[in-house]
C-alpha cells in the first residue's frame, strides 16, 4: 500500500526537478501511481487504489487538514494494534491505557461511520481494509470475559468495540457509495468467526440482568449495542446468519424457555424474549431501554429468518447447493425459533406493547410503536407453514393482529380525560400487522374468518372482519408503498380458493383500492405484483363459480370483469404493471381472465441488437429482403448466369 509520505514526497520532486505548477504536478504524480499499479484507467474522482491518500497539493489548506485527519487515524489503528497481544488477547493494563483504547476506537468509528468529513468515509475504509484492523477490533471483543463478567466490569471499552464495529460494517441510509459498500460487505465477510463471541457476550449481558438488582444503565446499553451489531453483521450475508444460529451454547446462560434447542443464537434470543416479556406494557419507571431491546432483538430475528443474500455465489461465504447459487436457511432458522417456543413470549410482548400504543400515541417514530411493529415484524417471518401458523392462532394472535390494524388506521381515537383528539399517522404499525395478516392468511379458515369474520365464541379462529380496516389502510396510507403492498397482497392470498372472500372483497370496494394503489405505485413492481395477483385471484375465482351457459351467467360474468375493467384495470395491467419484469406474468395472468386480448413475447438477451433493440426471429415467407421475389419469372441475366456456372466445368 503506497503511503501519504511517499505521495506527498514524489509530488513534491515532480514539482521542482519537472518545474510543474502545483496542479500539473499534483496529476502526474497520480498518473505515476496509477500506472506503476497498473490502473491508469481508474476514475481519479473516487482515486481507486490511492483512495486512502489525500490527492490535495500538501500546501494547500483543505490538503494540510485532510493529512492531518488521516495521520491521527493511522495512530490510532496503530495505537489499537499495540494493544493486542500475538495471542489475540488484549492487554489494558492501567487506567490511561483504557482511555486511550476508548479515544482511539471513538476515532475510528467516527471516521468510518461518515461523521468525520462529510462524504469521507471511503478513504478511511480502505485503510482497514488494506490492513489487519478489522482483526485487532474483533480481538478487543475479548477485553472482557464472559464466564467472570459482572457490574464492576469495564464495559465502556466493549462498548465502544462493539459501537465502532456497527459503524464499521453498517452503510449509512445517505451513503450511497458502491466501493464503500462493497469494501463493508467484504470486511463482514471477515467478521463471521466473531460471531459465537458475540453470542457469548450478549447471554453474558443478559445473565447480569437477570441475576442481580442495582443500576443497569450501562449494562442494557452494552446489550442492546451486542444485538444492533448481531443484525448487522448478518444481514445480506448467509454465512453469518448460520454462524449466529449455530454458535455453542453458552456456559453462562440461566434462563429457561419455552422449547428446546441446540443452537447457541437461539437459546439467548428466546431467553432474552422470556426476560423481557416480564416488562412489555409495564410503563412504570423507566422501560425505554426495554423497548429498544424488544425491538432490537426482534430485528435481529427477522433478518436471520429472512433471505437477502443474493450476491453470485462466487463472492458469498454463505453455503453453496446443489444448483450452485447460495442456499437460504430462512426456513429452517424459522423452524428452530418455533421448536424452541418463540411465538409464545412474541404474543405476551405484542399485547403488551400494544396496550402502551393503545395508551401513549407516541408517533411512527417513537420507541413504543416501533418496538410494537418489530414484534409484529417478527411473527410474520416465522408463520412460515399451517402448523406454526395454527400455533400462534391457538395462543391468540388473531386479537392481535386485529388490534394492532385498528390502532395504525385510527383517525380519532379517545384519550383517557374523554377528550377527542387525532391520533398520529402510524404507517409503521399498519405496514407490520398487514404483513403479518398476509401471512396468517396461509391457512384457509383462517383467511375466511379474517374476511368475512366469525363470532364464535368456542373458537381460537373467532374474530371479526379485517376487511373494512385493510381498505381503509390503503386510502389512508395511499403513498406509503409496504403499506399497499401487504394489503394487495393479503387481498390475493385471502382469494386464493375461497371464491366468497372475492365477492365480499368486490362488494366492499376492493377493486378501487387495488387499482389505486398500482397506479399511485407504478414504479413498484413488488406492489404491481401483488395488484395484479389479487385482480387475477379475485376475477377467476369468481368465474369459476360461474358457469359460461345461461344469459343470467353471462351477465353476472360481465359484471365481475366490469368492476375492475369499469376503472381501467386494461390499462393499468398492460401499460404499468406489464412492463415491469417483476410482474409481466401476472399481469399476463390477470388480463387474460379478464378477458382481454393479450399475448406474451419472450426474447433472450441474445436477441437484443447494438440498438437495444429485440430481433424478433424471421418467419417463413415474410418479406423481409426487399430484392426477393417469390413468384418465379424468366431472366435473361439468370440464364446467362446460369450457362456461364455450367461452362466452368464443361
């Protein structure tokens, strides 16, 4: 890796023994580089493999500073490396050794997290990378024992570890870089070995929380931080996902849940959800950190039964299969939570998270509805299959779920003084209870009951009608697109062979909403799918109730393509959701039933020309060459051409 020395003195000699001026030598000092590494094509805006230089004349003032910003980082890796034994363990051996860790880790987190210089953080990214850095803050994970933790414990240099890691692996939401990115997905890959340590640390942390009474502040902090830096270090990456699910069990976990399990991450995030269902809805003292915890954790369950990693194999630690892309363990981690009892603890959190929002109209950003629709977040992934979606049935996720929906649709909702008052808009806590519906929809009498409803008292299924608030979500929430995704798509599934959903869902304006959302949304194609899944569900279901024979037939078949063809339905599915790759064959699909004129064309990537244009294949007797005649005619020339071929061999 060339140095900031090296540059700056060879710039420095370009400048005096070519006689440049401080810009001509400042760019044939990078083309020096750049070509001696055999990348002189590289885009000299972003520096490519001299990205962790200052590429700025030394004597100016914005070069002088930025040296000085990477100077003190380069001492402060060193200073952490310095730290680390060749054993990998760390050795902190008086108070000003761990301030001086705490400063140095703050610096580097600041610095990679973007939060130095604006728009900065590649520069120094590149120096963790082209070094062993990452290796040095993965060792000082170990600057406290597990097995002998306690409140005496320093945690702020773990802290701080831990803080700089997720700063380190995480891409900010403005960043949007493509080598940061990729530099941080390379450096995750490196992190995976971590992860058991990582699991170690938060049974620990939670052990210490459960077991004795005092101030905890710290301790939750350093919690929440292990779980925050679990979801990032596995999201968009397989490998990770299985190396948390399947790290040991740790020695020093206590606390009992409900199920069984032999896989480390499991046990400590069902034992986390027992622990801290204690204090969901208790909103006496100070429960914030609780909330953040909950919400945390149930983040970091949904990003590990849910598959995201979807880079060439190549370019993946994940596991490889038999087809040789990467194989997603989504199902079976969502098979693991179940056997060990998560949705039980899940539903306790819900309702009591739900009372809070019920009780505290905190806003889409506050800590009480996010924690409620990461909860909700959390059931949906894991109602993977009839069985594990019965399960959670029979422990009363339907009131629920109903709750939830009602409170993110309310308009007015009635304070405890009995004064009137609007409530907040809450697209969050609709979003995550439409999604969990669309999966309880699995189950056919479920589905039935959500739609029409049931006021059996006997039974676990009983609950009234969903349908009204559904609808009422998508006109409330017309431009928050998950929102009209979810509702299209749990509309689809609650078709999905129960012809007497569709017509309650026609009767009740469904094909308004559906219709309105693919047109508001036409750069989406997850909700143009859904749109178009639920208008084709709905149509054929219909008409398969209805047979063809009989003038009454006829009329009533009309009338079901007339309500979604009535609001342009042809349009929308051929000129909007037709052009979308994601959904070309539904809205085949749908306009087919429909009854409309439509024909699917398909073409490889061989078929487009230099113009971008498709070279549809040539059929027989088209006339495609001008000078062709298909009719034969007697021609002097062709005579003549023809004695002239025979002469040759007379």
């Amino acid at each position: 890796m060339i140095s900031q020395d090296l540059f700056d003195e060879t710039l420095l000699e370009n400048e005096e023994e070519l006689e440049l001026s401080p810009e001509e030598a400042l760019s044939e000092t990078i083309d020096q580089f750049l070509s001696q590494l055999g990348d002189a094509a590289t885009d000299r805006t972003n520096g490519g493999p001299l990205s962790h230089l200052v590429l700025l004349h030394p004597s100016s003032t914005e070069g002088r500073l930025l040296r000085q910003h990477r100077n003190q980082f380069q001492i402060s890796l060193n200073a952490l490396d310095a730290f680390v034994d060749v054993d990998g363990s760390v050795r902190l051996e008086s108070e000003d050794a761990f301030d001086v860790a705490v400063r140095c880790l703050r610096e580097v987190g600041e610095k990679c997290g973007g939060s130095g210089e604006v728009g900065s953080a590649l520069p120094y990214l590149v120096m963790i990378q082209n070094s062993s850095s990452i290796y040095t803050l993965m060792s000082f994970l170990g600057v406290i024992d597990p097995s002998s933790l306690s409140l005496d414990s320093n945690h702020l240099v773990l802290l701080e570890t831990v803080t700089t890691l997720i700063r380190v692996l995480s891409t900010p939401a403005a960043e949007d870089d493509e080598r940061c990115h990729s530099i941080r997905v390379q450096v995750k890959d490196l992190f995976v070995p971590s992860l058991g340590r990582v699991v170690s640390l938060s049974a620990a942390y939670l052990n210490l929380l459960y077991r004795d009474c005092g101030d905890f502040d710290m301790a939750e902090k350093v919690l929440l931080h292990l779980v925050q830096l679990s979801t990032v270090a596995t999201k968009a990456c397989e490998a990770a996902k299985v190396a948390f699910v399947q790290a040991a069990i740790p020695s020093v976990i206590d606390l009992l849940h409900g199920g069984v399990s032999k896989r480390g991450g499991v046990v400590v995030l069902a034992s986390m959800f027992v622990h801290f269902s204690k204090t969901a809805g208790n909103s006496h003292n100070n429960h914030d950190n609780n909330r953040r915890i909950i919400e945390a954790a149930c983040i970091l369950l949904a990003t590990l039964c849910r598959y995201d990693d979807f880079r060439e194999p190549s370019s993946s630690s994940g596991p490889i299969g038999a087809s040789g892309a990467n194989t997603s363990s989504a199902h079976d981690h969502a098979m693991e939570f179940h056997r060990a009892g998560v949705e039980t603890k899940l539903i306790d959190i819900a309702k009591g998270v739900l009372n809070d929002v019920e009780r505290y109209d905190d806003g889409e950003l506050g800590t009480v509805t996010k924690s409620a629709a990461a909860v909700l977040t959390a059931l949906r992934v894991l109602a993977v299959n009839d069985d594990i979606i019965q399960t959670m049935v029979a422990l009363g996720v339907l009131p629920v779920v109903t709750k939830a929906l009602e409170l993110g649709c309310k308009d007015i909702d009635q304070a405890n003084n009995d004064k009137e008052r609007i409530n907040s808009p809450n697209p969050r806590l609709a979003s995550a209870a439409l999604g969990l519906l669309r999966n309880l929809c699995g189950n056919d009498e479920i589905k039935t009951n959500l739609c029409l409803g049931s006021s059996d008292p006997s039974s676990p299924f009983s609950t009234p009608s969903s349908l009204p608030h559904i609808l009422h979500a998508m006109q409330l929430y017309p431009s928050t697109a998950t929102v009209q995704e979810h509702a299209c798509g749990t509309l689809a599934a609650m078709t999905l062979r129960r012809p007497g959903n569709a017509r309650a869902i026609i009767d009740a304006g469904g094909p308004r909403c559906i219709l309105a959302a693919m047109k508001r949304h036409d750069m989406n194609s997850s909700v143009q799918r859904q749109g178009a899944l639920a208008v084709r569900n709905i149509v054929s279901r219909l008409l398969r109730e209805c047979p063809e024979e009989g003038d009454k037939n006829k009329e009533e078949r009309a009338a079901i393509r007339d309500a979604f063809l009535e609001l342009g339905a042809e349009d929308t599915l051929r000129n909007i959701t037709g052009c979308h790759q994601g959904s070309v064959d539904e809205a085949y699909a749908a306009l087919r039933d429909l009854g409309c004129t439509v024909s699917l064309v398909k073409f490889n990537a061989d078929d487009v020309n230099q113009l971008n244009q498709v070279q549809r294949t040539m059929m027989f007797g088209e006339k495609h060459n001008s000078n062709f005649r298909p009719v034969y005619e007697d021609s002097a020339d062709l005579e003549n051409c023809v004695e002239e071929a025979i002469s040759q061999f007379s």
